[in-house]
C-alpha cells in the first residue's frame, strides 16, 4: 500500500524536484518559481494525489478573458474585490490565462469565475466540465451569472440628464460598433430606452465607439453635433474623457454635463465632484464568492442575479436651458 510519503517520493521523482520543493508546493510556502509548482501539481494529477494544501483551502480559478491582469480601472476593481471577498471565505484566487485555461483541472480547482467579454472567450470556458463555473457581468444561457445592471444603470443616468433638459445628450463606448460584449450592448440598450421613454429621437452620430482609443472623435461630436451632455460608459474612461474636454475647452458643467463610470482610484479626486454610476463590487464578489460555496458543497444548482448599481449625485450636471 503506498503511503503519502512514498507518494510524494515518486512527485518529487516525476517533477525533477526534491521531496522539500513538493513540501513547499503543497504547503504553499514563498519563494517557490511558478513553473516549478506547475511541474509539482502536474505530477500530482497524474498521481492521482490530492494535496493536503488544496483540501485545507478551496482553489478558485479565475479565468482571465482579457489580456493583462488589471489593464483597466474596471478589471482592476473587480479583481481587487474578488480577491477580498475570496480571503473573507477562505477561498484562495489563482488567476489563469485564457491559454492556460487546461490548468484549472490540473490545480485542483473547486470552481470558476469567468471575466469573459466576447464569445470566443466563453467558448473556452464551456469546455469545463464538472465543477460549479460563474460569470460575472457576462449573461449566457450555458452559465451561472452575477452581472451588474448595466442597461439600467445607463438609463437612470439619461433620464437624470434628461430631468435636467438635456435632449442632445452624447454616448462614450469603450467596445468597437459591431464588437459589443453583453455589458456594452445592454448600455446602449438602457440610453435608447430612456430616449425613446422621453419622445426623444435617437441620434447615431452622438454616440462614440472606441472612445478610448480615439479621443479626436470626441471632440469632432462635441464641435460637429453640439451635445449638452455626455454619458461616459466605462470606469477606463474618467480622467481620458475630462482630458479630451480640457482640450476642446470645454467646462463641466458650464460647457458640457458629464455623467462617469465611478473609479475608485480617480473619481474621488476630480473636480467638479462627477455624477456617477457605480458599481458595486464589493457586493458583487461577496455574492458571487458565498453562491460559489454553495455550488461547491452542492447546495446550490443555479444563480442568475442582476445587481443595481449606486448612482451617485456630484456637480457635473447642470440644468440646460
């Protein structure tokens, strides 16, 4: 009969490692290099052994369907609060890239929260099969869901600016027109809706695609169709959507009304204080953390929730006229 001794003499032997280094991996101690304690828990697998280390702590992949770790206030928010509210359930967050998505089965994951935008991305993670998998802010039939309500959080922001006269009211996109994740198509579904709830017609060349990376649209819509306001729909945009103003000079809210994402690292530090709607995160992740364990204990078969959002009441919207 073989013993966890002699289990972890035959790891060490099939990784090329020694039987401290397997210790340290299961252990989860310092200093160990990331392709090494791949090596370690590939034997593992293979083995059939289960480290003491994962039992003592749940693993929950987070699958990455974008390409950098943080590369945008949202993304960097988000997994901020993922990783606390993780630690508050004594869950430990390994974050895996798309191309590495065979590493969750391999590191003994108890569950999957997908950050997936395109469906490229959740064609990835349908191919996961047999622990709980949850999205977050991603809606598809195939998948559990914790999404913030972006469609209604769109039109509460229209119909504020609206209450306050604004008809000529533009809208800033991150996503490119025809590439659209879950989240931009419903914006752009809750600002039609608050237009069309108004009698106001809808007008395409007020609404911006790619704002992010092409800022000189902003300011040919803001020369060329005149709007008196602008909804800005995405926490990566704040400080690059004031910039493009201050460059066309144009005040907020003397010149121009502005409704933002809110960003905690930039938002609280702009003036005029911007009206804002916020997203929840930290009440996201919480759900999505406790909905998980209940998954994983096989409490729970289905979760599909859709969060408000905090809509916030600054100085950067005027009354027009």
């Amino acid at each position: 009969m073989s013993t966890n001794k002699n289990k972890i003499k035959d790891i060490a032997v099939m990784a090329g490692v020694s039987t401290c280094t397997v210790s340290r991996v299961f252990n989860d101690r310092p200093y160990v290099k990331a392709e090494v304690r791949e090596k370690v828990l590939r034997a593992a697998a293979t083995l059939g052994y289960q480290p003491k280390m994962i039992a003592r702590r749940d693993v929950v992949s987070v699958l990455l369907g974008f390409g950098s770790v943080g590369v945008n206030s949202y993304e960097a928010a988000l997994l901020g609060s993922i990783f606390t509210a993780a630690a508050e359930h004594n869950l430990a967050i390994e974050l895996v890239r798309l191309e590495d998505a065979d590493r969750i089965s391999r590191n003994y994951s108890k569950a999957v929260i997908g950050l997936v935008y395109t469906e490229e991305a959740a064609a990835v993670l349908r191919t996961i099969r047999n622990i709980p998998v949850l999205t977050i802010n991603y809606i598809d039939e195939d998948f559990n869901y914790v999404c913030t309500d972006h469609e209604g959080g769109v039109m509460q922001a229209a119909e504020y600016l609206i209450a306050h006269g604004h008809h000529d009211i533009g809208l800033l996109m991150v996503a490119a027109e025809g590439r659209f994740s879950w989240g931009d198509r419903a914006r752009l579904t809750g600002y039609r809706k608050a237009l069309e709830k108004n009698g106001i017609p809808f007008r395409s060349e007020l609404v911006v695609y790619e704002a992010l990376r092409h800022m000189d649209r902003i300011g040919r819509v803001i020369i060329s169709q005149s709007p008196t306001a602008l909804i800005s729909c995405g926490e990566s945009l704040t400080l690059p959507v004031k910039y493009a103003l201050e460059l066309f000079d144009r005040k907020i809210p003397d010149d121009i009304s502005l409704v933002s994402f809110y960003s905690p690292w930039v938002t609280p530090y702009v003036t005029p204080e911007l009206t804002s709607i916020k997203q929840n995160f930290e009440a996201i992740s919480g759900i999505v953390m406790e909905k998980l364990l209940e998954m994983i204990r096989g409490e729970r078969q289905e979760t599909k929730m859709i969060i408000p959002n905090d809509f916030i009441k600054g100085a950067s919207v005027r009354e027009n006229g």
